[in-house]
C-alpha cells in the first residue's frame, strides 16, 4: 500500500509539473507574439556605385498623320450615309470611304438642265426676232428716208408753184423729217430692247449652267475620298441621343441609314506608316529625359518584338482634367517610332524604356527599402536587434535601385515595412505604405 502512495504521488507531482511547463511555454510564447527581430525582416545595404538611370512609362500608340472624313458642306439640311467602311479598313488615298443619298441633288441638277435648255432656246428665239426686227427697221428707214428726199424735191419747186402748194410741200418736207426722226429712235430701242431680251435669256442659261455646276459637284462631294494612305476609324455619333452627352454614356459609331448634318466628322484615316507614342512620366522622371534619346517601344500584344525610337517632345505642363483622379503630377513624352511595321494599330498599349544619364558614385538602395510615412519619404535602419526610422532624400528612382541622400554607405535597411512585418495589430495606427512601388 505505501508503494502503491508513493507511485500515486509521483504521478500526480508530475502532472503538475508537466501543466506548470506547458503554462509556462503558452506565456512564453505569447509574450514573444507580436515582437519583430531582426532575423525576420529581409535587409539590404546602402551602396555607392554607377546607376544607369532608365526610365519606363505606359502609354498608347497614334498616328501621326490624319486624314478626317466629314459631311460635306451642302445647304438644305440633313444628309443620309447610304455607304460607309467598317472601322478597320484599309484604303488607298482617292478611294471611297462614305457616300451619302444624291437624290435630292440629282433631281436639282435635271431641274437645273432643263431650265438651261429653256433659257437656250429663249436665247435663239430673242436672236431671231432681233433680226427680224432688224430686218424692218431697215426697210421702214428706207421709206422714210425716200420721203423725205421726195419732199425734198417738192421743195425745190416752190418758186415755180403757187404759194399754196408751196406751203403744203414745205409742210410735206417736216411730216417726212419728223417720221424719219421718230423711226431712227425706234430703231434704236428695238435695238436696245432686243439685246436686253437677249441679255435676260443669256442670264437665265448662265445662273442654270451656274445651279447644274453646283448640283453636280455636290453629287460628287457626296462620295468622299481618303485624302491618305491607312485604315478608316468610324467615329461615335454624338446625334444619335439628340445632341446630349453625360459621363459614362456609350454612344454608337455612324453607320449605314443615319442622319447627319453638314461638317459633322463621320470617321478617320489613319496612317500606320507613321506612328508615334505618347506616355505619361513622373515629374521626377521628366527630369531625366531629353529630345533626341534613343527609346525601346515594347507593345502589349507583340511581345517578342522591341521597337526602336527616339523621343520626339516632352510637356512643359502637367496633364490631366479637371475630373482626373491621379493627384500626382504627370508630364506627357512623345516618342517616333523609327521602323513601324503593319501590325502596329493606333490605340495599341505600349512600354516605353528611355536611356537617361549614367550617374557615378551616388549613394543608393533597393527601391523597395523606401517608404512614404506622413508625406516624408522615410527607410527603417537595423540599429542592433531592432530597426530605426529615418527620413532621407530620393535624388532618382531607376532599374529597381533608388538614389539616396542621407544615409551612409553601408548601412542595412529593411526590405519591408517592420510594423507591418509585426503581428501587432497596428492597422489603426496607420503604419507606412512603399513610396517607390516596394512590396510592404
């Protein structure tokens, strides 16, 4: 039995001692949860090297040669698209890419034909009677002229007649003169009559051939060409919701039976024989880009092929609207692409790679090891088993290094934010975000 208490207290000693072991390892390890050391946060080191500084932006590609396909300017309202190219086409400069409904025009120029026909025959006709006219003026003038000559002669007898029959050639000899004075000044506004019957009739043809001109230019304005070499970009109808527009609307692209009113742009042609890309840089990478740098243009959706260019400007002002949601500053670069090829397509996203300065000596680290904390630029310093804040100053950002003021060379920095890295819950707190695009 004594045996039997002692084996029964040994074995209860033992529990105890085993749950006081296991209570004692629980608080041990709560008490170290929550706690970051050293060993559990990635490091890097400040260096002093030569940094080629390389910049890289997103952007899309576009033509740098346009050609705009638009309503022709014809008075008398609305003009209806009865042939239009899909978005895409390819066209040769002089071909066809919308024609629009002639009749209303080919009804004006038959309407035009047939007054100019009218007014040539009424041209004729004047001429005719002119000349007919003409044609008695001359043997009324002959008369007249006759009379007068024959009363002349009557005169000439006076002395040898009574004076009675004198006085009746006399007054013979005036009646001839004044006929023949009445006759020349209606000859004359036969004349002039005639000639302005003529004029009128010749005006008639004129504004006819005038209006049959015009007509048929406007039917042949109704086809237009591509002024350009390239591929047809069928634009969005602004009409098609009566002329009203709100944010995130989606309105259709014109197309064959719409409605469209004089000078309204109806699509595109876009030279892909000339491309260009414009992206947006940071202003602080602006700084580092110049005109006439060689670039490496990498598009989206041709992976396996880099293109190469040259920067052709860059912005002196920030970009963006009013509505913009990205506070940072950003400046647009305009880059040639020297060799395009026809797989290249305006809107196409591409990343464009630039050649900046070789810096030499400069003081650097990771890109990642750089935070932004309250609007100060900050790194976490190893200062023995625990890390220290410590602002500084970013002179460049490139090829995953970041150059530095304010550290020495040498120096360890976490890779990651060590609040962060904690268990603590400090999302209240508001920890560090990365500056530079780092990985907290």
């Amino acid at each position: 039995m004594k045996n039997l208490r002692k084996i029964g207290l040994a074995a209860g000693l033992a529990i105890v001692l085993g749950a006081a072991g296991l209570i004692g390892s629980c608080a041990m390890r709560s008490t170290s949860t929550g706690t970051t050391t050293d060993a559990d946060v990635p490091l890097g080191t400040v260096e002093r090297k030569d940094v080629q500084v390389r910049v890289t932006a997103m952007g899309e590609l576009r033509s740098t040669k346009t050609g705009t396909i638009m309503t022709p300017p014809i008075a008398g309202g609305t003009l209806q698209i009865v042939h239009l190219l899909k978005t895409g086409t390819p066209v040769k400069a002089g071909e066809v890419v919308v024609e629009f409904d002639p009749s209303e025009q080919e009804y004006n120029l038959a309407q035009s034909r047939s007054d100019y026909e009218q007014a040539e025959e009424a041209i004729v006709k004047a001429k005719d009677d002119a000349a007919v006219q003409t044609a008695q003026d001359k043997t009324a003038l002959l008369k007249a002229q006759y009379a007068v000559r024959q009363a002349e002669l009557d005169v000439s007898k006076n002395e040898i007649v009574s004076v009675i029959d004198g006085k009746k050639n006399q007054l013979a000899l005036d009646e001839a003169k004044r006929a023949l004075a009445q006759l020349q000044d209606d000859i004359k506004s036969h004349s002039a009559l005639n000639q302005a019957s003529i004029e009128v009739s010749e005006e008639k043809a004129n504004k006819a051939k005038l209006a049959m001109a015009q007509a048929q230019k406007n039917i042949d304005d109704m086809r237009v060409k591509s002024p350009i070499d390239g591929l047809v970009v069928v634009l969005q109808n602004s009409q098609a919701a009566g002329g009203m527009f709100f944010s995130g609307m989606t309105l259709p692209d014109f197309q064959e039976g719409d409605q469209v009113r004089p000078g309204n742009a109806i699509a595109q042609v876009l030279d892909i024989g000339q491309m260009e890309l414009v992206a947006k840089v940071s202003e602080r990478d602006r700084g580092n880009i110049k005109v006439g740098q060689p670039v490496e243009v990498h598009v989206d959706g041709m992976p396996e092929r880099a293109y190469p260019g040259t920067v052709k400007s860059i912005a002196g002002m920030t970009s963006g609207g009013f509505f913009d949601d990205d506070p940072s500053h950003k400046f647009d670069v305009t880059v040639i692409i020297d060799h395009p090829d026809d797989r290249l397509r305006p809107d196409f996203g591409a990343r464009v790679a630039i050649e900046g300065d070789q810096l030499q000596h400069v003081l650097c680290v990771p890109r990642q090891a750089v935070f932004e904390k309250d609007g100060k630029q900050i790194v976490y310093v190893r200062a023995g088993g625990s890390f220290e804040q410590r602002e500084i100053k970013v002179e460049d950002v490139t090829a995953g290094v970041a150059v530095i003021e304010g550290l020495k060379e040498g120096t360890q920095v976490a890779l990651v934010d060590p609040v962060k890295q904690s268990n603590a819950p400090k999302s209240a707190a508001g920890g560090s975000t990365p500056a530079l695009g780092g990985t907290p």
